[in-house]
C-alpha cells in the first residue's frame, strides 16, 4: 500500500470521529466508510460565562455515526457524516432519541503533490431544534419537568476548513494543521476553530494520532431568539486520542477519547466530560 | 457534548453537545388573577444570568382581597426555548437547596413557560427573609436570571 493511502486511511477514519481535518483526498473513484458509537456522559456544565455548574442531573448522550468519502478526482472528494441516531437524556428522565445535522461536502486539493487543502460542508438540520424529554418523577418540589435535548440545532451552518499535512517518507510519523470557520444562520454566532494532529505507526498495524483543537466565537450573533441550548457562543480547547488497527488491506478498527480542558480557550456552554468511541471502516 | 459538536466532535461537534435545554406546557398563566387592585409591597428588575436574555420586572404584592401574587411584567422575557424553568422565592441571589433540612432557603413558586405578563397566587403572605425570585433550569441545574425585591 502506498504511503499516501496508507495515511489518508487513518486520516480519514480520525476525521469523522474526531474532527481533525487533513490535506490529503482520496483517489478518483476509491471510497471509504466508516461507522462508529460513542458515548458520552456528565453533569459539568459550563455557562456562556465560564462558571462550572455540577449540581444538576447527569447528561448523556450516545450515538452512532456513519462517515464516507469518495473520490471524484484525485484531487476532489465529496463527504457525508450523518449521525444516524443520536440519544440525549438527563438522568431520570425519558430518552429523546433523533438524528443529528447531516454534513455533505467537497475536499480539493490545491496541488497534485503537496497535501493543502479546502474542504467546505453544508450542515443540514434534520428538525427544527425542539425534542423534549419529560422527567420520569416529579422534582423535590412535585413538578414533573421537561428539557430539550435536541440532536439537531434547527438551522443550517456552513463550514469552511483549510488544511495542510506532513508526512516522513516511511509514513510512520505524520502530522496536519489546520483551521476554518463556522458560519451560522439564524442569528447565532459565527465560529472558528483551529487545530492540529500528530501521528505515529507504534507497530505494523498499530497506530496512535493525538489531536487538539479549539473553538472561538468570530462574529457575534444577532438574534435573541438563538439560545444557548443550540450551542450559541460555545467556547473550547478539547484534546483526542485515537488507536487505529488495521486488520487487513481494507478493514481498520479504531477506538479513543476526547476531553475539554481550559485553555488556551476557556469552556462556555457545553457539558465538559470524557467522550468515549469505538468505530469499524472499510475502504476500497 | 455543541454546539456544536458529532455533539461538538460527536455533538457536539455537533452531535452530542448540542445542549439540553429546559417545557411548552402547562402554562403557569393557569394561575388565578388578582381581584381588583394590585398593591405592590416590593418589586425588582431581573438580571440575566447563564447567557440567557432574561429580563423584566417581577412584583410581590396582594389583590383586594389580601391574597398575596407575584407579578412578572409584560416586558418579562427569557430563554423559552430550554424547557420547564422553575421560578422561587429565594434567601439570596444564589440558588441554594437544602433538601435534607427541607430548604429552608428556596420557596418554589411553580414553573414558567412562556415570556409577559403572568401571575402567580400564592398560599400565603411571603416573610421578608426572603429577598430574591431566581429563575433556575431544574433539569441542568442552571440559573437564568434573579431579581431582588425591594
């Protein structure tokens, strides 16, 4: 197996379950599939001021993911993440099961031998941001309480990312940068997030890429209608470790976690806590 | 877990963190309306708290008939779009419950679902101790906003 594909195999299956972007696209008419679960759970909230709430129910959220690439050319790729189904609860309550945003792209890159690229995505929502849970008993003060827990934040948001990798000659070690913004609509706060990776083949068929990225807001939005619960002016510095094994030319197993942590970028509306995944893909 | 994360990567990246919010049911405008007049004893103004746009004017005061009422004024406002939101009489600006000693710090006033003008009857007259009304996400355990009384 070539280096390059070798690479963009790991990449690839990095990116849809860890948000790392690359400068490497997949050759004209090769795909690549993936399906992961990941599961997450907590009750740190952090406000759109920073300050740590721990005192409320425990939030969960799991789901399962399906990633594809396809080559178009060998320098244009076309990709959908869709998290096929999402479920999002508090302790105690009923579980609100939905499908999250669905994200359909295209990967170019800029030259033939240099691995820099743009990738730009449409995120469709799949429900206009309402899905309510009803708490299975009443409160200490006999209320019976409902939350929205939505998987799909209702509006439409526009990526735009830029890419560059490095790799060694052996392809043992390689590593990318990149960055790119978030164009929201209906109101909310336009984003920016930047990040990096670095990879290393431990074994023959044993990888580890650590990854770390952070988010800002870049324009403020302008509707009092976007609420905090749809992720307005969330703020982060999150890390990530991904184990990839490859079992044979075309099979790959991979499993890892990602966390928050405060800087450089502080922790603003989000539940802070370790997500765990585990995923299968298969490439041709 | 956002946004904007799979919930940020999986949400959130999208996916998982797109935030829980607080119900659009059981308005406490079901609440009984004061008889005739309206005396205020006190009244304060929200300040928003958790990024939320909370805001307006709360009164405490009884109707003609000495029944006691808080009243959220028509320029109330907040994040509707969270769920049930709990409204209490409070000690203090900060939340604090106490649910072993039957939170002697909190009297829960009922659930708030919609933004304007709403009253709340209450049992009884409100001892003075208590100076604040907090608007508190139940689930999440979040503020939204608090207003003194004065």
């Amino acid at each position: 197996m070539s280096l390059i594909r070798n690479i963009l195999i790991l990449l690839v299956f990095v990116s849809s379950t860890s948000w790392a972007q690359n400068g490497w696209t997949r050759k004209a008419k090769s795909f690549y599939i993936q399906g992961a679960f990941a599961t997450f759970n907590t009750n740190k909230y952090y406000s759109v001021d920073g300050d740590l709430f721990d005192n409320g129910s425990t939030f969960h959220s799991h789901a399962f993911l399906l990633y594809g690439e396809y080559g178009i050319f060998d320098q244009l790729n076309v990709i959908l993440d869709v998290p096929v189904i999402a479920i999002n609860y508090f302790d105690n309550y009923e579980l609100a099961p939905g499908v999250g945003n669905v994200k359909l792209g295209l990967k170019y890159k800029f030259f033939k031998n240099f691995p820099f690229a743009l990738q730009v995505d449409a995120e469709i929502p799949t429900d206009d941001g309402f899905n309510y849970s009803t708490s299975k008993e009443p409160d200490i003060f006999g209320n019976y309480n409902t939350i929205n827990v939505p998987t799909s934040d209702g509006e439409f948001n526009f990526h735009t990312t830029l890419a560059v990798s490095h790799a060694t000659k052996s392809g043992n070690t390689f590593a990318s940068a990149y960055c790119g913004a978030n164009w929201r609509t209906k109101g909310f706060s336009h984003q920016i997030v930047a990040g990096m990776e670095l990879g290393q083949r431990l074994f023959n068929r044993w990888y580890i890429i650590g990854k770390f990225r952070i988010q800002e807001v870049l324009i403020e939005g302008s509707s009092p209608n976007a609420s905090i619960f749809w992720g307005e002016g969330t703020t982060f510095s999150q890390y990530n470790f991904t184990n990839i094994v490859k079992l044979n030319d075309h099979w790959s197993v991979l499993a890892g976690m990602t966390d928050f942590i405060g800087i450089p970028s502080e922790r603003r509306n989000l539940y802070d806590g370790i997500t765990a995944f585990v995923g299968v893909s298969v490439e041709y | 877990m956002k946004r904007k994360s799979l919930i940020c990567s999986i949400a959130v990246a999208g996916l998982l963190f797109i935030l829980p919010a607080c119900k659009k049911d059981d308005p406490i405008n079901d609440s009984p309306q004061p008889k005739g007049d309206f005396t205020v004893e006190r009244s304060g103004t929200f300040t928003a708290e958790g990024g939320t746009p909370t805001a307006g004017t709360v009164e405490y005061g009884k109707d003609e008939d000495d029944v006691y009422f808080i009243h959220l004024g028509s320029d109330f406002t907040t994040d509707q779009a969270t769920g049930t939101l709990g409204l209490y009489f409070s000690t203090s600006s900060v939340f604090t419950s106490d649910p072993g000693n039957g939170n002697p710090d909190l009297m829960a006033l009922g659930t708030i679902t919609s933004n304007g003008e709403q009253y709340i009857m209450l049992d009884e007259a409100v001892s003075s101790s208590f100076t604040h009304i907090i608007l508190w996400c139940n689930t999440a355990g979040v503020p939204f906003g608090n207003a003194a009384l004065q």
